[in-house]
C-alpha cells in the first residue's frame, strides 16, 4: 500500500503523542512492505527526504507569523497534496484542524481514515466558543472520515453513543526497553529510587497541581522531577506557586532514551490525566517498569486495569502515599502485568497489523 500519515508536526518526534504514533507506527509499515510518507512542517529541523525507510513531505506551515490558527492552513496544503498524489490510505492524526479541511478538499475519492484522540473540547483550556468550534470539527470528522478510530475503549463508547456510528478501536503502541544505564540519572542530578516523576503538558486536567499538593502533604521528602512545557499560562503559575528546593522542572525531553531510563529508576511515576484516550506516556510508564499512581477516571482505568495506584485529588494521593511502604509489595505485581499487557496489547507490531487489517477492509 502506498500510506500518507498527516496532522503531526512530524517526525522524528520532537513534540507529543501523535508525533511519536507517526514515528513509530510509519517505521512498522516500512517494515511490512509498503510505501510511507509522513507530512513534516517546514519549520522541523530534520530536512533530509528519508528517516530511515520512511518518506518525508515538508509542507509550508506559517505558525511563528499567525500562531496555533497555522495549523488549519498547514493541514489544508497536506490534503490538498496527499489527495493529489493518490494513496491508497491518508491516516489522519486527530481532526481539531484537520476536519475543516475536509470541507475544503473534495474527499469523495479518498480514503482517509482519521485517529480521532482523546475529548479534545472537554479541556478547561478552551473557551466555550472555542468549545462549540471544537465539537463542530468532531462531527465533521465522523461524516466525513471513510473510518474512524478510537485509541481508547471509553472513546469508541462515546462516538457509538454521540453518533451512533463504529470507530474501530486501535489503542497506541509502546516499546519494552531491555537495557537500562543509571549513569543517565548523573545529568540530572538525580539518583536512582530517590525521585518521583511526572512527565505531562503542564494543564488543568493533567493534574500537576494535585499530584504536587498530594506529594508535598505525606510523609514523603523526595525530590519532583516534572518533564513538561513550563512557558504555557498554566505552567507558570505552577512554577511560580511551587518553587522549593525539591522541585525540580525540565522542558520536554524527547530522548527516547533519557526518557525510559527516567521513568525506570524513579521511585514512583504520576499519571494525572484525567480527559482523552489511552495516553502514549503512560503505555511508556508502563514498558518502562514503573510503579504508578494515576488519576482515577474510566479513560487511565481500561489501560492498567488494577496495576496501579489510583487517586481523585490531594487529599487521596497524600492518604496513599502515607501508606507508601505497604503499598511498595505491590510493585512487582503492577510491573509484571503491565509488561505483559504492553506486549499483547499494545506492542507497536501488533498496533500496525491491525490498522494495515483496516487498510484492507477498506481497500
């Protein structure tokens, strides 16, 4: 098949979620014999044709001279261009911007199959205006995506419920790492089991606020490692209401390798999502053999199951954590499950077969 991937700021990653989907997933599909390209904004710094097998397009994006709004001119060109070359398959990923380009380019003849996210308009982020146009993209997208699919169970739930319509449900991928340096914690100063980790888009409905509270309120003296944007409105005010000593804050990381070994020697890892789909970073949490507490709501619930630690607010994170050395005989229990759900579930080989069984029944 000849595949087109779109609506990422391309790879390799040096963003979020569906920049690492796009990296990971396009290299499976190189792997199985078909032909990957992958849309790249002009402005990413990797400017050669290829990475690795997998195809590059840069496509003009003017985000340093309008903003956030560049995205619905930037996913425009890309259709424009992916219809023109005629593939087999454009894979979507996600539909904020993307969706009004459906309106703008006569799709009847394309396949384009769209990876719908999480409840995007559900972030307090947005306005109630910005809301309403966030649901309106949602609903073009479902009318006019060939397919659609959900990462997430709860998400397929919800389009069958709101649209009555099936989005197949394919969740992301995760890689199990084998090896694992300590001699990586030295440039963070760090040491092993003496941290715990929260690696998220520093927003409200990450969480960040409660997990801080929660941990600062136990017993617990640890230091705070948080990986996340700190330039953002919300990040500032966390940074500038939680400034101690033990805090320690770094913008986005995006060395696969820093990352895993991060999340492997910390003492406890803190997932506080609490709207959208089946979370990429915590699927590498859990590949990475960490001990996690998370957000407790039905999205985090159907990927760990009872493999975690689950906590509502401050109050019940700092219960749990007071209760940290009875709750620690647990740990190898969580881990072992977890790795053995990333490796049936949602291993990056098994997450290409079943979009490529997609691919066919389409085709």
């Amino acid at each position: 098949m000849k595949i087109a991937i779109l609506g990422t700021r391309g790879i390799p990653n040096n963003y979020g979620g569906f920049e690492q989907f796009a990296e990971n997933i396009s290299q499976e599909f190189t792997k199985n014999g078909h032909q990957v390209f992958v849309y790249n904004p002009i402005f990413h710094p990797f400017k050669p044709p290829k990475y690795k097998d997998v195809n590059i397009i840069r496509k003009f994006h003017p985000e340093k001279t309008i903003g956030a709004s560049a995205n619905i001119i930037y996913d425009f060109l890309c259709l424009k261009d992916a219809k023109r070359k005629k593939f087999d398959i454009i894979l979507e990923c996600g539909y904020g911007s993307a969706a009004f380009s459906f309106l703008l380019v006569n799709t009847k003849r394309c396949n384009i199959i769209t990876n719908m996210d999480g409840m995007e308009w559900h972030r307090t982020k947005w306005s109630n205006f910005a809301k309403g146009i966030i649901q309106r993209a949602e609903k073009i997208a479902v009318k006019k995506s060939k397919k659609i699919v959900a990462d997430n169970i709860c998400i397929k739930d919800y389009f069958r419920s709101r649209y009555r319509v099936h989005a197949h449900f394919i969740p992301y991928g995760a890689i199990i790492n084998k090896e694992y340096d300590e001699n990586i914690l030295e440039k963070y100063n760090l040491k092993q089991n003496s941290y715990h980790l929260i690696i998220a888009r520093i927003e409200p409905e990450n969480n960040i606020e409660a997990i801080i509270k929660g941990i600062q309120n136990s017993n617990l003296s640890d230091e705070i490692l948080i990986i996340g944007n700190t330039n953002t409105k919300h990040g500032k005010y966390i940074c500038n209401k939680y400034n101690t000593d033990n805090i320690i804050y770094k913008e986005s990381i995006f060395d696969f390798n820093e990352l895993t070994n991060l999340r492997y020697f910390s003492k406890a890892y803190f997932h506080g999502h609490s709207i959208g789909g089946t979370n990429p970073s915590l699927l590498e949490a859990m590949a990475s053999e960490c001990f996690i507490f998370s957000h407790n709501n039905i999205y985090n619930k159907s990927v760990l199951d009872e493999n975690a630690v689950y906590f509502k607010n401050s109050k019940e994170l700092t219960n749990q954590l007071d209760d940290f050395d009875n709750l620690i005989k647990q740990k190898k229990t969580f881990i072992d499950k977890n790795l053995t759900k990333i490796e049936k579930k949602y291993s990056w080989s098994l997450i290409a077969k079943q979009y490529e069984e997609l691919f066919n029944k389409i085709l």
